[in-house]
C-alpha cells in the first residue's frame, strides 16, 4: 500500500461521516464516527476503506432491518454507528485477503485510482 492510498482512505473516511455529519446537522452521526472514520481509511488506505465501510452498513441493515419491522425500533431511534464500524473493522483485519477478493470486483472503478 502506497503512501497515497493512505491519505486518500484517510480523506475519503473523513468525507464520507462529515458529509454525513454536516447533511443531518449532528442528528445522524456523532463526531466519534468520523474521528474513526479518519482511523480507519488510515489504516485499511484506499479502495480497502469505501468496502469496509460498505460492510459495516450491510452489517446494520441486517440487524437492525429485523428490529424496525418488528417495532423493537422506530426509524427515529438512536443507533450508535460505532457499534457495528468497529466490529466490521475488525473483522476486515482478520480477513482481509478473503473478504477484498470477495467484494472487490463489484468495485471495478476503484482499480483506476491504485
């Protein structure tokens, strides 16, 4: 990984909460969301961090989908994002040869940039 793929995943981790953060007026995400979103596209670089992110809301999806169609949740409750970035992270660690060759051909544009 170049030192540029770092900085780009750093900056595109950063981008996509603050867009986020700034769209929803605070409302939607908390500022340790993208504090961990600058950490983590530091640490996975570029295209590594837009698939982690991805995961991290499938991840979500299909847990708390369940939850709101069974009215455990509303659409308005508070979810803390955190709870399901850090454990997807982790687990992007641990597989992470398996899980880039698995997702990463859906993100054929992302081969342009490296």
């Amino acid at each position: 990984v170049s030192v540029w793929n770092i900085i780009i995943g750093g900056v595109v981790g950063f981008l996509f909460f603050f867009i986020q953060y700034v769209a929803t007026k605070g409302n939607g995400l908390g500022e340790a969301d993208i504090k961990l979103g600058i950490l983590m596209g530091l640490f996975l670089g570029w295209p590594n961090i837009l698939i982690m992110i991805l995961l991290s809301y499938i991840v979500a999806s299909v847990i708390l989908l369940p939850l709101i169609v069974t009215k455990k949740l509303s659409m308005k409750s508070a979810v803390p994002l955190g709870v399901f970035l850090i454990p997807t992270f982790i687990t992007f660690i641990f597989f992470f040869v398996s899980l880039t060759t698995l997702v990463q051909p859906y993100f054929a544009f992302t081969t342009l940039i490296r």
